[in-house]
C-alpha cells in the first residue's frame, strides 16, 4: 500500500485531560471576540485564492446526528458552515469486490487530482486506484477508463499536463507514463540502470516536480526499511542518496559521503514542486532524530532541530507544518535551505490545555512563491466509537476541514466543513485529504460516523470518499 504519514504526533498526546471547557471559544483560540471576523474579499468573488468561508475561532460542535446522506452522486450542505459536499463513492463503487473501503491516499502530500480538476482517483484497500472524471462546474463525478497498470494505489498527477498521470511499476523500479485520453503507457526511467537493488527491493512512491523534469521515489524492500532516495532528471540522468551509508551518487552532481553523522532508513520522501529538495521523514532505527532535508543539486543534507513533530507538506523552496510545541495548530513555514528560519502561520495563540489532534497537510495548489493557502483535515484519536455519536469538538478546528494563509498578511483559517470521521476504524478511517490544484475542491475519506455500513468481512465501519468544495 502507499506511503503512510506518522501518526505519533497525535497518540503522543493520547493521555491529556480535557481541561479547558469551561473557556470560551476566543478564550480557548487566544483571540477575543472583539476579533472575530467573517472577511470577504474585495473582488466580491468566493474562491482561491481569498475564500469567503468563516475565519472565527468559536466552537462548532458536530450536529446530534450527522446529516443524511444518499448514494455515490449526492450532494448536501454542511450544516455548520454551508460548503457543498459531494459523496463520490459508495459500497458499489470497487468494480472487484462490492463493499470494500474505498478512501483518499495515505499521504495528504499526494496530487490526486488533475490540473483542470476534470479527473481524480480514489484508493482501494485491494492497493490498486479507481480514477474518476470530474465535472466542477456541477460537482458531478463518474468512473473513468480503469488502466491495467502494475502500480501502486498512489499515482501523481502532472502538474503541467491535464492527461497524463505518473506511476512506479512496482513489479521492477519503473517510471511510467499514462496519458488517460489515449490509455498509452510510455516508459521514463529504469532504477535498476542505475543502481544495483536487492532482490527484494522496489520502488515505493512517487514524486514529480511541478515542470515534469524531475521524479523521485524512494528504493527498498518495505516502508521504514527502504534505504535510498532515488531522483531522475530528464536531462541530466539519475542521482541517489543511499541514507543508510550516507553516500551521495549517481550520473550528475558531486559524489561523497555527507558530512553529518545521520543514518537511518526511510519511513516516507517526497520532493518539492521545485525538484531541488528531498523531504525525508526516518523509519526504525539508525542514528539521529528529526527529519531530513536534502538539496538535490549537492551534498547539503540538514536535519529538522526544533519543533519536528507532526506531518508537513512541501511547496516550492518551503516546508509547512505543525511544530507540535504550544497547539497543535502552531504551523511553521520554513525555507528549505534554512530549517531553522521558522514563521508561525497562524497568530493568536495560546499553549494548549485541552486533547491534541492531528492535521494532515496538503499544497498541490502551491504557487512557485509557496503563497497559496495550505489547506488540511484534522481528528481527534478519541473520539466515539459509538455508531451514530459525534466527533467531539472543544476548540476551534477540531475535526475540520480547513485552510489556512500562508501569505503572511495575516493569519486567517477558512472553514469549510466537519469531517464526520470517528477516526476509529483504523487508520484508513482517518479523513486524510488532497486538495485540487486550483484550490477550489479538496477530496477526503470519512466513515461518516459509521453510518455508511460494514466492511464485507464485518470487523469494522466502511469509508467512503467525499469532495468539499472551497468557496
């Protein structure tokens, strides 16, 4: 299966005590009530990159019972804060095996949409990928063409390019092409020409940077024990880093062993939008703490020294995510090439008294400035495991769906919906996300307070996959 975000951040909280809800919701966010706005942009347009969605901080607790939900193809309206939400699928919709969970990528990070937001896939828990065409215009969703295609569940989308998708064969390290209007699949890039794998190993993942020049996965046997990153540049050839070793190699570039004592092996990588920097998160073992970036082009390899906790997304030159250190919503931009240059995103904040959840970030609609708004899911890992019971909610943000400004003329989160996931049924249950590339849609999983039946083996609630749309 595809590449899975940590989840420490949120269980390392687990055993918290709710302390805080007696305060007010202004109290809780650190803003007074006096500050509480619903801004509106100028223009007197909703949408990217100026959403007209809520941006107070009060509670928004979950309605007694989640809202009534029809078939694949419906539409409702959160209740709470009025955004459309499209269910795509439904216990009909796996071609191979009626009633199996479908859902959103493992990685938030991922681009699972096209660039004109006219087509998307969905994962199954069989580890294959259901592509859908998409029309946005009336939120209407269908089943495309399914390739037969020896790739993983977790494709990328170009970003320059509305027909073509790229894939690792998992058979053999390859990178491939499908163009989904010809279904023509074109080879890019064999690994094994490069490097000598064990027999074992394969490629897991796959990166693109956002000019279609550079691709990167990461080569081993399994997840937490893959050992090197490995890059393609269509001009210049291939370039690894083994991160067990520490040796730097390949067809361009300087040659070595880096300089810091790091080694460790590979939980989860991905590449900025620029192709010039590798975003390494550590698997089992090995020497050091924190995660690692690596700028492509040489041997700078810099390791994440304060507030690493949590998931992050790349943009172009910048890293986003949470700190884990006074809130969970403490989110730090940083450059790439300067891990320790940190900007909190978000103002108004106060130390945390209350239980920690969890965010998974996404940025596919990141422009090259890294000024777009990041936008993100988050769950709390207590909530109800009751059928039927409601997320719970004491703060601002808790299982939402939201995004944030990154453009540092000022602090603003967008609310556009509640996730209706209890986050309970495993670790697909929990409404990890993927934000269109336009910025105006963002697809996510949710079990609706299982309400949408029971897996075909009966041990747990079913996920479905749904759209918000951001306005």
């Amino acid at each position: 299966m595809g590449t899975r975000p940590l989840l420490s951040f949120a269980m390392k909280h687990f055993l918290r005590r709710f302390t805080v809800l007696g305060l007010s919701a202004a109290a809780w966010a650190g803003q007074t009530p006096a500050t509480v706005r619903h801004d509106v942009p100028q223009s007197g347009t909703c949408g990217p990159q100026e959403y007209c969605a809520r941006t107070d901080r009060r509670v928004e607790p979950y309605p007694e019972k989640p809202p009534a939900i029809g078939p694949s193809g419906s539409i409702i309206n959160d209740p709470s804060f009025g955004s459309r939400i499209l269910r795509v699928t439904d216990s009909r919709s796996d071609p191979k095996y009626a009633g199996r969970p479908l859902f959103t990528p493992s990685s938030a990070e991922q681009n699972s949409w096209n660039k004109d937001s006219t087509m998307f896939y969905v994962t199954t828990s069989g580890g294959s990928f259901l592509p859908y065409d998409f029309d946005p215009a009336t939120m209407t969703a269908r089943p495309a063409r399914n390739p037969s295609l020896n790739w993983g569940a977790e494709p990328q989308f170009s970003f320059r390019q509305a027909n073509i998708l790229y894939g690792m064969n998992h058979r053999e390290p390859i990178f491939e092409q499908y163009d989904t209007s010809s279904g023509r699949v074109t080879e890019i890039n064999d690994a094994t020409k490069c490097v000598k794998l064990g027999s074992r190993d394969s490629g897991h993942s796959v990166t693109v940077s956002a000019d279609d020049s550079r691709f990167m996965t990461t080569l081993g046997p399994e997840q937490d024990k893959n050992y090197m990153v490995y890059v393609y540049d269509r001009t210049q050839g291939c370039r690894w880093y083994n991160t067990q070793t520490g040796e730097i190699g390949g067809q361009w570039g300087p040659k070595g062993t880096i300089s810091i004592a790091d080694r460790f092996l590979l939980h989860n990588a991905r590449m900025a939008k620029s192709g010039k920097f590798l975003y390494m998160t550590r698997g089992g073992g090995g020497i050091g703490h924190g995660w690692v970036v690596w700028e492509v082009d040489g041997m700078n390899v810099n390791v994440c020294s304060r507030g690493c906790n949590g998931h992050h997304v790349l943009g172009y030159s910048h890293i986003l995510g949470s700190s884990g250190r006074i809130h969970p919503m403490d989110v730090w931009m940083r450059p790439l090439n300067h891990l320790e240059n940190s900007t909190p995103i978000i103002g108004g904040l106060e130390p945390a008294k209350d239980f920690w959840f969890d965010s998974h970030f996404s940025w596919n609609n990141v422009d090259p400035n890294d000024s777009a708004p990041v936008c993100f899911s988050t769950y709390r890992p207590t909530n109800p495991d009751t059928a039927g019971a409601a997320p719970l909610v004491t703060g601002p943000w808790q299982n939402e769906i939201d995004c944030a400004e990154t453009d540092g003329k000022a602090s603003k989160v967008w609310r556009f919906a509640h996730t209706y996931s209890t986050a309970r049924n495993g670790f697909w249950s929990t409404p990890r996300g993927n934000v269109s590339q336009d910025g105006r849609f963002f697809m996510f999983t949710s079990d609706w307070e299982d309400q949408l039946g029971k897996t075909p083996n009966g041990d747990k609630y079913r996920t479905d996959v749904f759209i918000v749309e951001l306005k």
